[in-house]
C-alpha cells in the first residue's frame, strides 16, 4: 500500500488538472491478477506506475519466483509515491533472488550488494532498472 497518494503525475486524490475529467479505475496486486490468470513462468515483468513501483513490486511477492526478469523505473519522487526509496527496493528484490542494475548509457551499472551507493537514491530523471536472477 502507498503510504501517501502522490507520484510524478501529480495528485492521486485531490485536484484534478485542467480539463481533465475524474475515472473510477480497478486496482489490483500482481500476486491478485496472476492467482486469476495462471501462467508457469512470467519472461519478463515490466512495471512503470509513475512512482509507485516499489508498491506494485511488494504486491507481487508470491509471483516474482516465476519471473525471470524485471524491469521497472526509478526516481527520488518514489519517495512522495509510494514512500519508498531505491535502496530499500534494491535489498528486498535482493532477498527475492534478484539482481538489480541501473540502465543507463552507454552502460549498465550494478547496484546490488557491495555495489550499492547511496547517490543512487537520489536520481533526479526517471532512470530504467532491472532485475535479474544471477
């Protein structure tokens, strides 16, 4: 669960931009689809909710050891999204059995155990992540 309502989108809940006009959506967990809609394996699970990663990732927990990769976007605003920072997603997709990497170019860069800096956090542009099973 997010613990505030505000990602990079702006409010969740509150007021609405210009023009726009408020929608009732469904929202669910991963772990909730994936128990409606069985596979064997997820290739790749590719998640980009505007700040609210982490908290789509954490509601995945009993799918992600069918997941061979996963792919998910990071910025310091996770923290007025889900309350999360990098860091912490980083350790617990660790403890999950993955291995995450920053996207950037023209490299990739390991930011899992000794590699981890805490500068990471602080990423001021959207920046594409992976994880992976070693």
């Amino acid at each position: 669960q997010a613990k505030n309502q505000r990602g990079s989108l702006g409010k969740v809940h509150g007021e609405l931009a210009a023009g726009s006009t408020p929608a009732t959506v469904e929202v669910s967990t991963v772990d909730a689809f994936m128990d409606a809609h069985p596979v064997d394996s997820i290739a790749m699970l590719k998640v980009d909710t505007e700040g609210f990663d982490a908290t789509v990732l954490y509601g995945a927990v009993r799918w992600l050891p069918r997941a061979a990769v996963v792919l998910y976007e990071c910025h310091k605003l996770w923290r007025t999204g889900s309350g999360d920072r990098l860091g912490s997603v980083v350790r617990w997709l660790e403890r999950q059995g993955f291995l995450s990497f920053k996207v950037g170019f023209p490299q990739v860069v390991r930011m899992y155990g000794p590699y981890w800096d805490p500068v990471y956090d602080d990423l001021q542009a959207w920046q594409n992540c992976i994880a992976a099973r070693p």
